[in-house]
C-alpha cells in the first residue's frame, strides 16, 4: 500500500496548508467611494477551522493639493463581500486656518501680498496585517480597496503586494 | 493505547504550533510618556519556540494650534514601541512624526497628519511562561499641544515550533 502524507489531523499544532502571493497594480483615486485595488484573489479552503493571514505592503502618496479640510487615504480588506478589516488615514493631512491675517514681504516690500499654501506630497509606507476566520471550505474571494476620506485630492496607491496564507487549525488563540 | 498527535519533534522543517490575534482599542492621548496602547497575552507550548510578532495600525496627530501655542515650533516626534514583559523589545521613533512648521500667527485648530505604521519581530521567550505582549507610544515634543489618535491597531503572534536545521547559514539551528 503506497504511503500517504501526513495530514494536519494528525499533527500537534498547526501546518501552512497555502501559500498564495501576488504584485497589485498601480492606483489612483480621489474618490470618496472605496475602489478595488488590485484582482479578486479567490482561494478554496482545504480545511473549514483553518484561519487566513492576509498581508499586504505598498505605499501611498498624495499627489495633488489637498484642499481645505481633511484628506486621508483609506484602504481595506473585503472578504465575500464582507468588509474585514480597514486602516484610516494612512497618509494626508488637514489643513485649516481661519482669521484675517495681514502678510508682509519684507524681501520684496510686499504688503498685504495674497499666499497660496499647498500641501501634498505626503507620502507613507503601506502594511496591512490581518487574520480572518472563514469557518468554511468554501471559496473565499479577497479585494484590498482604497478611497480618499473626503473627495479631493489625488492618491496614488503603488508597489502594492498581497500574500496569503491558510494556516490549519486547531490550535488558534491560546492565552 | 491511545494515539497521540505527531509533534514538532519529529516533523521536517517547522510547524506553527499556535496563533494568536487581537484588535486593539483605539488610543488617545496628549501624554509625551511611553503609553501602553493595548496588549495581547500568549503561553509558548514549547520553550525553544519562536514567537514572530506582526502588527499594522494608524498613528496621526492632530496639533493645535490656538492660542496661546501660536508661534512654537510644532514638531512632535512620535515613536511606537513593542514591550514582551515589561521589556521594549523594539523600537520605532519617527515611525509616525509629523513635520515641522513655525507658527508666525495664530493659525486655526485641527491639522492632523496620518500615517500606517507597521512591525515585524521575532521574540525568543525561552520559557513556557504566558508572555504578554504591549503596543505602546511616546512622543519626543508636545509643542502645539494636540491629541495623538492611534487607530486600527491589529496585533499577531505565532508560536513557530524551534529546532530548524534546513535552509539556514551553516545548515544551524535557527534559535
């Protein structure tokens, strides 16, 4: 009788049942509405109590001027159409003043000169860490999307990777 | 006589002997101190395991700038810290810090600055000892006043079984 492989049943702990990875095209939005990043990624559970750990690194840089008010790029994980897992202001800012101001020049003897303040160009790094629990064999289809805060300015999602594995249960979660 | 699960001992290569995940609360605080953010507890099964620590969340600050802070220099260095026990493990200044601006006048309250900030760690606990491990914050300046918002903080810690002799310089054992 030929020999078969040991399945994660018969081991104390936990196997890395899947190893999936793969490049997320470039990005941008202004959109206030999330937008998909990248494909649909579907993965076939081989085990029903087995957990999913999802990684993704990137950047994020806001490209153009970000007018008054906040802005911040949000991105997140969607599982079956569930939403798993979300980062908030991962790059931007909120720029506000209020008040009469009188501005002097003195360089150039200016009174009263009118300023234009721009802010962009920030500029963050992208990692995203999550495990999610599907209590099912079924094929779970996984979306990273992204959205501007507030609409406005634009921002540029790139270099964006995904890995993830099926890590088999049982032993989850022990204090 | 009863059967018994295979252990690490005898399988090829590693296996993950358990995983353990948390969301953590969210954090606000003015303090310039090392603040705990939140903390996650998890018991090694094996003494000579490795624990490799993943964790993602936001930091932004959000600096006032009214009265009476109009004209400091507003720059707040903001580090993140992992602490096993009672000891910072690693440390990540700058990992959140905002820029720097003079303030020539008063200026309306509610900039903020976001960024994802991320770590990756491998902890050698040595003992089978429940090992609880803590996100924590501090900040190198309070100048401007303000509110640091830590957010969507997501920590994981998997018990990687020790004893790997394959694939390391020297054919070693990892640990």
């Amino acid at each position: 009788m030929a020999l078969k492989k040991v399945k994660k049943t018969v081991v104390f702990g936990s196997v890395l049942v899947a190893h999936y990875g793969r490049d997320i095209s470039d990005l941008t939005t202004s959109s206030a509405t999330y937008v998909q990043w990248g494909e649909d990624i579907v993965l076939q559970m081989q085990f029903s109590d087995s957990h999913l750990e999802l990684v993704t690194t990137g950047s994020v840089t806001v490209d153009t001027n970000a007018p008054a008010g906040g802005n911040y790029g949000n991105v997140k994980y969607v599982v079956n159409n569930q939403d798993e897992y979300f980062l908030r202001g991962i790059a931007g800012a909120n720029p506000s003043r209020s008040g009469g101001h009188n501005h002097q020049n003195q360089q150039f003897g200016e009174n009263n000169g009118r300023q234009n303040w721009r802010h962009h160009g920030m500029g963050s790094a992208l990692y995203m860490n999550h495990i999610h629990a599907p209590n099912s064999t079924n094929a779970q289809v996984v979306k990273t999307e992204v959205a501007c805060e507030n609409a406005g300015p634009n921002f540029t999602f790139e270099e964006g990777y995904i890995t993830i594995c099926e890590i088999a249960g049982d032993h989850y979660n022990l204090t | 006589m009863a059967l018994t699960k295979l252990t690490k001992h005898i399988v090829y290569g590693a296996t993950i002997v358990q995983c353990r995940f948390k969301d953590l609360s969210n954090l606000d605080t003015t303090a310039t101190a090392v603040t705990n953010w939140d903390n996650m507890t998890i018991t090694p099964q094996y003494s000579d395991s490795i624990l490799e620590v993943r964790f993602s969340g936001t930091m932004s600050n959000l600096t006032d700038n009214s009265a009476p802070n109009q004209g400091t220099y507003d720059s707040n260095q903001v580090n993140l810290i992992m602490d096993i026990n009672g000891q910072t493990e690693y440390i990540i200044n700058n990992a959140a810090t905002t820029s720097t601006a003079d303030h020539s006048y008063q200026s309306s309250a509610g900039r903020r600055e976001g960024k994802a900030v991320n770590m990756f760690h491998r902890h050698l606990p040595g003992t089978t000892n429940l090992q609880t491990i803590t996100m924590q914050t501090s900040r190198g300046s309070s100048h401007g006043g303000g509110n640091l918002q830590c957010r969507s903080g997501f920590l994981m810690a998997k018990e990687v079984a020790g004893g790997i002799l394959t694939g390391t310089p020297g054919n070693a054992f990892v640990n």
